[in-house]
C-alpha cells in the first residue's frame, strides 16, 4: 500500500507524524513536490473563486498524486478542543480531496467537542486499514515521540536566534502551510535572510497559546491563536514583524487588522499573497522594510 501525502495545509504542520506513524507500520508514502506554477494552476482550475490561495494550492497537490498513490490522505479537523476551532477549510478537506479525485481518500476525523482526540483519530485510521490496534498504537507513539522532539529543537533555535548576533530580528507571523510554502513563504524568507537579517518563524517558537489573551481575549481559532501568542512572547525582542497572509483568509483578515492595532511601536509588514503576486512588487516591499530595520537600528 501506497499512501499519498499532498504538501500543502496540514501537511507543513503534521508530515513528521504522518511519515514515522505510516513508516512504523510498514506503509510507503509519497509526496507531491514543492509547489510551482503549474500546481497552482491546476488547483486554481479544480477550485471556486472563493477559496483562498492555499486551499487552491492544496486541490493542485492532490491532483498530482492522482494515480501515483492507493490513497491520498485527507484528515478532516474541526476542533481540538472545546472553546475553539480551525478554519472551515479543514474541515471540507476530505470531501474537497475526494470531489476532486474521484478517487480512494484516506481520512481521519478531529473532532475534541465530541470526544474524538487527534490520538483517538489515528487509532480510528490505522484500524480501519485492517491493522492491530496495538500496533497502530505503538507506531502513533513513536511518531509522537519523534514530532515533540523535532518541535523542541526548532523552538531552542528561534529563542537562540533572538538572543544572538547583532543582525535585525524580523518575526514571521504566518501560518505553516504559508511560510514554508515555495510560492507563498519562501520567497520572502530568502530576501529578508539575504539582507542580512534573523528570520525567526512565530510557528517554530512553540509559545504558550494563554499567552494570545494578552493581545488577543477572545481569540477561538487554534492555529491563530499559537502565532499571536509567539507575537506576544516575541514583539518587544524583535526589530520588526512581517505578517503573511494567502488571500482572502477570514481568520487571518481579522487577526492581521488586531495585530497592525496593537503593534504600532515595531516595523510591520502585511503581504497578502494571491494568484496574481508580483515576484518584482515583493521584492520592492521587502527592501523598504529592510532598509527601514537597519535605520532604526542605527538609531538606536
């Protein structure tokens, strides 16, 4: 057996898991590659004009796994716990995939409200796969095990890189199917890392989401939640912010706008990207922001 993994949305969050918890049973994946044109056209295609740029990327990477894979994985994620939820593109990923392929999809339903934990749910996926409970439950805790360890290394390396060297700070405020993306986030990164500055990522720095409520009270979206919580641990250590948005997301639209309120002391940079972004425009943006960061720092 074959199991496809599309690299985009819940995969930048997840693959660690996916590839040991699969790896330890004795099931082969396969991935799609890094997002280029081509997987973003054909996404496009196979998308209502409504969805947002990285949903559109996510419809071209399943489209590439057709026929290449038994099974393409599709978790469907409503909430981790009661109090919150996720965007309501996570939870339309199973059927979104399946509509779109016509085709075998492997799922597993999150769903903490009603008492299915994302634990639970991988015990539900591996038993429906015909497998021993025991052992699905031993490969999810070894693959548990390796994602918490991976997580504390990138976690001890955003807070060293605050606390070393004299090159600006810029936080990256974005989500990881953005950030780590190769059309939407990585050419960001590259610039402003080429510029001579520290790039952290709000997503690596494994904040405590209680720490939010200092800016944000009511804020109910979990993924937000975690980057507004490594904003409020971080704003007051970094020379500037950089927020990245895939346009039109309705979380991001509203804490973006909280943010740019909050944060009227540092350098902040929005980038909404869509399909339509413009590589010499980007670069423009990114070369005020970095002249003005090395301004203040000559200043102060």
């Amino acid at each position: 057996m074959k199991i496809g993994l599309p690299r985009a949305l819940e995969y930048h969050r997840s693959h660690r898991v996916w590839e040991a918890f699969f790896g330890g049973l004795g099931i082969d994946t396969v991935t799609s590659p890094e997002t280029d044109a081509c997987i973003l056209k054909r996404g496009a295609e196979l998308s209502v004009d409504e969805s947002c740029l990285a949903a559109k990327i996510y419809m071209g990477h399943v489209d590439w796994l057709k026929g290449k894979c038994d099974m393409i994985l599709a978790p469907r994620l409503d909430n981790f716990e009661a109090g919150e939820d996720v965007c309501v593109k996570f939870n339309a990923l199973y059927d979104t995939a399946k509509a779109a392929t016509g085709g075998p999809i492997l799922g597993y339903n999150v769903d903490g409200k009603a008492g299915c934990s994302e634990q639970n749910a991988f015990i539900k996926m591996g038993k429906g796969l015909g497998l021993p409970r025991r052992r699905v439950a031993a490969a999810l805790k070894t693959a548990l095990c390796e994602d918490t360890l991976a997580r504390r290394r990138l976690k001890e390396n955003a807070r060293q890189t605050f606390d070393t060297g004299s090159k600006p700070k810029v936080l990256i405020v974005g989500h990881t199917y953005n950030v780590y993306d190769k059309l939407i986030g990585a050419p960001i990164i590259n610039y402003l890392s080429e510029a001579g500055i520290d790039v952290i990522l709000a997503s690596e720095c494994g904040s405590d989401p209680r720490l939010a409520a200092k800016l944000a009270r009511t804020l109910y979206w979990t993924y937000s939640k975690e980057l507004v919580a490594a904003t409020a641990e971080y704003k007051d250590r970094a020379d500037g912010i950089v927020l990245i948005t895939a346009f039109p997301c309705g979380p991001d639209s509203l804490t973006n706008e909280l943010l740019l309120r909050k944060l009227k002391s540092l350098p902040v940079l929005n980038i909404i990207a869509d399909e339509h972004t413009s590589g010499t425009g980007l670069e423009t943006r990114l070369e005020s922001f970095a002249d003005v960061l090395q301004a203040r720092l000559k200043i102060y």
